[in-house]
C-alpha cells in the first residue's frame, strides 16, 4: 500500500467520489448480477402443489408440474440457473429413489428441460434427502462407506444427465467423488455434462432449515466424518485441488458468509468458476431478523451477495436470487 505524508493528508478526501450515486456508481468495485445467481429449488411428488417451508419464509416445495411455471418468473428475472433438489416419497437405505427412472427429481428436470429448453438446470447428487438414515451414503458397519457410495452417486448422476441436467452437482463429500461421476457420464455418452462440484463444503450449523425442508437430518451421528472441519482453510484448497484434479468445471466453497476467506484464500488460484453456497441458516437468519424489523432485508441482502462476491465469488447459490434480483432490476 501506498504512504501518505503527513502534509498530503488533507489533499487526498477518499469521500470525493461517494458524493453522489452516480459517482458512487462509477467507481464501484463490485457488482452484482442476476446471471450470477443460482437459485436453488426442492421439489416433492405429487401434483399442483406449492407449500410453503416453515423455517425457510419464501421457500416452496413444489411437484414437479408447479414448478415449470415457477420458472417463468425465474428466467424473467435473468437468473443464471436453478438447482434442484429432490424429496421422495419413500425414503429407504439405499436411497433408491435417487437414480429411479421415475423419480421425482428425473420427472422435474424432463418437465422443465420439455418446456425450457434453455434453462441451465443443475441437480444435487446426493444421498440423504433419499435414506432413512438421513446420511449422504450407503451405510456399513455404522459408517458411510465411501467407496461403495461412489457407484450409487455416479448412477443418480447419469439419471439425472438423461432426464436433461446441464450440470450435477456431487455434495456427498465422498473421496473421488467428481472423478467418479466425470468417468461414469463419459462412458455412457454424457461428456458434454458439467460438474460442479461441492469441493469445499464445512460441517457446518448453517444447514438446518435446509434439513427441516429436506427431511435429510442424520438419524445418528453427524455428518463430520465426511464434510469439512470449520477449523480448516488450507485443507479446503487441498479439496479444492483433487475436485480439479478429479476434473470439476465448477468447485464450490459452502456455506458462503462464515467463510469469506476461504471464498478469497482460493479464488485467485483457481482457473475455473467459483461458486458459493449461501446457505439456508444464513438466508433464515436474514429473515427472522428482517421479520421482527431487526434489520431492513433488501439492503442487508444486497450488501451480503455484495460480501460474496467481493470475497472471490464468481457464483452465488442463494435463495434470496429472485428478490435479489427484483431490487437489482428496480434500481
Ligand atoms: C446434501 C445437501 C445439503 C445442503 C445442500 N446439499 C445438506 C447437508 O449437507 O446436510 C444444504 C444446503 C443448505 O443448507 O441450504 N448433502
């Protein structure tokens, strides 16, 4: 950084260029835009069904017809892409209903690819939203067996490049997980498929409204032994490194906002797109406090994606997209 004199002190008034919001919007460093946004969504079997998430105000599952139309408010804002999550019916050990030919997130990406055909649809690959155990892989002798993971998360992600992803998204935090999947959707003909992988993703507290959505909280346990420790910032670029390695088009830090400088630590070292994760603690938190008029949501949301994207950012996973990107357009 540059030494001022004493003497120069006054001469150089940093506040000249705030004076007003055309200046201010000149020299702004960071921008926001709604193609960066990634808007996550949770999809339910049945029909017509819209249901509001309790502990996520402004968050819906939606059966799969509901949510096409959904989408059209969603691409009218110009966000960049949805994410999707899926809660099946039956939930069993295996978590068959991830990688059924039928299943409700297969039935959600052929109804929206029928009647979007250019919007970018990227799909969980997962497990517990679909075990009884709630946990991200297949159990053995009271622990997730990678290994054995690995075959099952490859196959949902081929079910899902059929039924018309753009882009899967492995959030197991199973070793080898990306190379699995790059390998799998090679060999059966899905090569143009991209991977966004959830390389840096923490043990963290902020998922709780998510699991209360998903029905996916861990029946025992936790899940430490597999995500990240929050204590960690270097291993997350050893994570980050393997994801590529491992040939990610896209790797993830989640969640966003408790890990700013793991966000910044590796987005100059990574040539492909960076995505991260904001969170549904971090957006029920915004809420509950915007509800009891604690704080004014609209600017305390903009200045968090601000925060993000200023880390390092180049994608940003958010339910707040679509009001974010309503202020943004209205500005
Ligand atoms: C699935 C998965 C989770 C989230 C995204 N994918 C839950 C978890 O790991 O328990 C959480 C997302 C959120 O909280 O918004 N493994």
């Amino acid at each position: 950084m540059l030494q001022v004199s004493r003497e120069a002190n006054l001469l150089l008034r940093p506040r000249r260029t705030r004076r007003t919001s055309a200046v201010r919007a000149l020299v702004r460093e960071t921008r926001l835009d709604p193609s960066r946004f990634i808007y996550p969504l949770f999809v339910r079997e049945g029909r017509g069904i819209r249901e509001p998430l309790p502990a996520m105000p402004g968050q819906w599952r939606f059966s799969p017809d509901r949510l096409a139309r959904e989408i059209d408010d969603v691409r009218g804002l110009g966000i960049g892409a949805v994410l999707l999550f899926g809660l099946p019916e039956h939930k069993d050990a295996a978590g068959s209903g991830a990688y059924a030919e039928d299943g409700v997130i297969q039935q959600a990406v052929r109804a929206l690819r029928a009647a979007h055909p250019d919007l970018v649809i990227a799909t969980d690959v997962c497990l517990c939203e679909y075990t009884s155990h709630g946990h991200c892989g297949i159990i053995r002798d009271g622990d997730v067996d990678n290994d054995e993971t690995l075959g099952i998360l490859a196959r949902i992600a081929i079910s899902q490049a059929a039924a018309g992803a753009d882009l899967v998204a492995p959030s197991a935090m199973m070793d080898g997980q990306v190379g699995a999947l790059r390998r799998a959707l090679d060999a059966s003909g899905f090569t143009g498929i991209a991977i966004m992988g959830y390389s840096a993703k923490y043990a963290s507290a902020f998922y709780g409204p998510f699991r209360d959505a998903a029905g996916s909280a861990p029946q025992f346990g936790d899940r430490r032994g597999y995500q990240m420790d929050p204590a960690n910032a270097r291993e997350a670029e050893r994570e980050i490194e393997l994801d590529l390695a491992e040939g990610a088009d896209i790797v993830m830090v989640k969640p966003a906002l408790p890990y700013l400088d793991v966000i910044h630590r590796v987005s100059s070292r990574v040539a492909v797109p960076l995505a991260a994760y904001n969170v549904s603690g971090e957006y029920a938190m915004v809420k509950a406090a915007a509800e009891r008029g604690w704080c004014d949501e609209r600017s305390a949301v903009l200045e968090i994606l601000t925060a993000i994207a200023r880390a390092g950012a180049d994608l940003i996973i958010t339910y707040h997209a679509k009001e974010a990107s309503q202020w943004l357009t209205s500005r």
